[in-house]
C-alpha cells in the first residue's frame, strides 16, 4: 500500500507540474497578442497619418 501512495503522490506531483507550465504557455500566448496588436494598431495609425499627409 505505501507504495501505491507514493506512486499516486509522485503521479499528481507530474500533473500539477504540467497544468502549472500549460498556465505559463496559456499566459505568454495572450501577451504576445494583446503585444501584437497594439503593434498593428500603431503601425495602422502611422501608415494612415503619413499617407494622408502626402495628399
């Protein structure tokens, strides 16, 4: 029986371990869109205010 506790701690030790790095994996994609799309939006506005100064 111990060993059977020891094998369930050591498996859900694992699982907490990979749902933490998924967490971390899920944050760093919702970062890097919020980043891209500010970048797309400035460069939007920038293209758009030096295309209208031209005219």
């Amino acid at each position: 029986m111990k060993l059977d506790d020891k094998k369930i701690k050591v498996q859900m030790k694992y699982r907490e371990e990979i749902r933490e790095k998924k967490e971390d994996v899920n944050h760093s994609k919702k970062v890097l869109v919020i980043v891209t799309t500010i970048i797309i939006i400035l460069v939007a506005y920038w293209a758009n205010s030096v295309l209208f100064r031209a005219f």
